[in-house]
C-alpha cells in the first residue's frame, strides 16, 4: 500500500470475496454456494445463439424491456413497469442500498442471513443492526420497529442458511409497522410453499428481489431482478449502470423466464432430492432444519462440522461450513443430482 493510501476509510475493515469457494477447473461434488445442479432449458442456449448471431456491436437495451415484458405476463404483474432487471440478484441488492441508504443511516438484517447486505452497507458508509432470529427460525418483534434513520430492512425469505419462510401475511404486517421499506430477498422462493409477491400491490413498502441463478440454473449467467410498484421501480432506474444488463443475458433470460414446463419439472427433481437428502440426515444424526429452499441446514450434536467440513473436502465434495458466533455452526448442503446427494451422505455416513 503507499504511503498516501488513497481508498476510503471503509475499505480498510473489508475483505475480498473467498475464491476457495468457486474453484476453477478440478472434479469438485459442488454443494456450497446453492447453485442448480442441472443445466438450463435448451431454449436459453438457443437464445444466446441467435442473439450472437445477430451480431453485438450494438449497446444493449438499457431497460432489458423483452425480459420484463415476459416476466410481467409469467409472473401475472400489471406490467414491464413493476420490474427492474440487473446483472444479479447481487446488484439490484447494491442498487436498492445506494438508492435509499445514506452515510451514516442505518440498515437492518436478521441474523444468521445473507452476509452480503453488511457489505452493502459497509461500501456504502452506512451502518447495519441485525436482529438474531428466534430458536425457532421466527423473527422477534423488535425487528419491525425502529425510527426514521431505519432506512432499509432486508429479509431474505427463504432464509439462508436455514431454508425456513416466513409466511406472506407475516411479512406484510412486518412491513405495516416498520419505519422503512422492507426487501424481501425471494432468491429461494421457487423452491418454497409460498412468496411475497403480491405484497407489492399491497404496499408501497416492499421490494421483492428474485433471481435466475438458482431455480432456473443460471447462476453463471448473472442476471436477477427487483419487483415494486412502478413508482419506486422509476427511482431506481435513475441510478443503475446504463447498460447493466448485456444483450446476451437479456435473450437469455427472457427465454428461460418462458420456460414455465421446464420450471415446474425442475423443482419438482430438486425438492424430491432435498426430502431424500433431509431424512437420510437425519437418520445419521443429523439435526435438520426443514428446507423450504434448494439447500439444506443440519448440525450433528457430538461432532465436528469443521471436521466434516474438511474430510468431506479432501474426498472433492464441497458443502459450506458456516459458525455464527452466538449462534452456534454447521454444515450447509446444496441440494444436487440424485447421484451428488448420494455421494455426499454416504461419505457423511463412513465419516459417523
Ligand atoms: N440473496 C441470497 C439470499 C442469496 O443466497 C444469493 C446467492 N448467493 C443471492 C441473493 C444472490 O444471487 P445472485 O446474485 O446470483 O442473483
């Protein structure tokens, strides 16, 4: 570093993202970072194809309208002017931050959740409270209250790494008595019995952000997007990159939002595994927490999850090891093939 380190004070405290946990090239059983395990509906292969084909030396279209006028009529929204499409769930979480989020104001989280809204607020000088769930994966009351400098409250639902949902009319009353709005992180949600996004039309207090990486297996695509009423979706389009989605991504992900068969067959694949993958864990010993996304939460009462964490790697499968200092560690488990969740728990079974 020189001696004058130009970067903000806030970087300071920061760290990188861990590469160890995307490895490159390698025959890794990958089960850590809840990405789908099958490919993608042939039609988004052909769509990035003819897109290509059609040539690229032209600027994207700024506001991915194909994508948002398929995912307004799929998802049975007003229309295109509800949705606002990034370069993944990741960055419409970094748009909403930068949109509402000042210096020095305060954003909320429940604790253990997703990591990432910390760093959000981090970046962006801001200061972020967690409140811990309660025993039973419910939110304690004290999360919907606060005063005006709450900003933002995120609530990812499902939750990670516990897979437990809060149910809609939950969240809407959690949204009626908070100060903010509330961003209801739905990456997981096709996976679940129930989602949120209704509660849009309700109430101009909620964001529901969804993304393509997981149910519909494109995870190296990058591209997520955010559901609001028209209004706030507007604000945001303000500050968001010109062209933050390409003109691949975008043919891509238009065709994979059509592909309604090939969803529905998907999940079905993956939530019979996961229920496969839950009882046989809990028949080793496993404490399993019910699943309502595409991976799994269970902690084994008398052993080492870093323990199992590592041998499980040194056998090339990759599950999370994930400790919350007050909370307690375990193991979080992408739900595979057939083939992968097998593997997983017969090596889990030799290691008992
Ligand atoms: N929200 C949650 C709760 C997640 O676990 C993830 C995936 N790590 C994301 C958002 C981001 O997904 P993406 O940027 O791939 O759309």
């Amino acid at each position: 570093m020189p001696s004058s380190n130009p970067f903000r004070p806030a970087l300071a405290k920061m760290q990188p993202y861990v590469p160890g946990e995307q490895p490159q090239g390698g025959k890794f059983i990958k089960l850590n970072t809840n990405e789908n395990p099958y490919p993608a509906p042939a039609a988004v292969t052909d769509a990035i194809t003819a897109a290509a084909a059609a040539g690229l030396q032209r600027y994207p279209d700024p506001t991915a309208s194909s994508f948002r006028r398929q995912a307004a009529e799929v998802l049975g929204l007003p229309g295109p002017e509800w949705i606002l499409a990034g370069n993944g769930s990741d960055e419409i979480l970094t748009i909403l931050v930068r949109a509402i989020v000042g210096e020095g104001q305060r954003l909320r989280l429940p604790y253990p959740s997703y990591i990432l809204y910390r760093t959000l607020a981090d970046i962006q000088g801001a200061v972020w409270e967690q409140t811990a769930f309660e025993s039973d994966w419910k939110l304690p009351a004290a999360f919907g209250e606060g005063d005006e400098d709450l900003r933002l409250a995120f609530l990812p639902n499902p939750n990670s790494p516990s897979g437990t949902v809060l149910p809609p009319e939950e969240v809407l009353s959690l949204a009626e008595r908070l100060p903010c709005p509330l961003v209801v992180d739905e990456a997981y949600a096709d996976f679940a019995d129930s989602h949120c996004l209704d509660l849009v039309r309700q109430s101009d207090q909620v964001f529901v952000t969804r993304t393509l990486s997981k149910s519909y297996a494109l995870a190296g695509l990058r591209f997520g997007f955010v559901v609001a009423q028209p209004q706030l979706i507007a604000e945001l389009q303000k500050i968001k990159d010109s062209y933050n989605c390409d003109t691949l991504s975008i043919a891509a992900a238009t065709a994979a939002i059509a592909s309604t068969d090939w969803l529905a067959d998907n999940v079905a694949k993956i939530k019979a595994t996961r229920s496969r993958m839950q009882d046989r864990l809990t028949e080793l010993g496993f404490n399993v927490t019910p699943s309502q996304a595409n991976f799994v939460w269970c902690q084994h009462p008398h052993k080492s999850h870093k323990e199992l964490y590592e041998q499980l790697k040194r056998s090339q499968i990759l599950v999370r090891y994930m400790n919350f200092p007050q909370w307690g560690d375990g193991l979080r488990i992408s739900v595979g093939t057939d083939d992968q969740a097998d593997a997983c728990l017969l090596m889990l079974s030799q290691l008992l």
